[in-house]
C-alpha cells in the first residue's frame, strides 16, 4: 500500500515537471520573441507612436465607430430607391 502511494505521488510530480518544462518553452519563445527587431518596430509603432522618416502618423479618434454610425443613419435613405421612384410616377 505505502508503495502503491509514493508511485502515484512520483507520478503527479513528474506530470507537474512535464507542465513546467513545457511552460518554460512556451515563456522561452515568448523571450526570443520579445528580443526581436520586428516586435519592438511593433511596439514602437503602436505603443509609442513613432513612425520612419518620411512616414505620417495618422491617429484617429477613439469613438471612430460611433461617428461612423451616425454619418450613415444621417445620410442613409429611409425609403428604398424603387419606392421613391414609385412614388414620383404614380
């Protein structure tokens, strides 16, 4: 019996050494990742602002969506073409 139990406990540890070693690749190529030239130009772009020589920076506002949505409700027909027509003629 007490064998039986020291066998599940090296089990669950080696389980957890697996899980662990895994999460160190994963954080591992993250790192690498983080090192490289293109992610900081992507960071320095976006976070930051910053741009090449000779590029401009277009920033627009955050309620972009909500402008966009009342521009088409304002200029958006509320009567369909065909029925505008139908309506001229007859």
């Amino acid at each position: 019996m007490h064998l039986f139990k020291a066998w599940q406990q090296i089990e669950k540890i080696e389980k957890k050494v697996a899980e662990l070693e895994e999460k160190k690749k994963e954080l591992s190529e993250k790192y690498q990742y983080y090192q490289t030239p293109e992610f900081i130009e992507e960071e320095a772009r976006n976070k930051l602002n910053m741009a090449k020589p000779g590029e401009t920076i277009v920033i627009l506002p955050p309620n972009i969506k909500n402008l966009n949505s009342d521009y088409k409700a304002q200029f958006s027909p509320q009567i369909p073409n065909w029925k505008k027509w139908w309506n001229l003629f007859f």
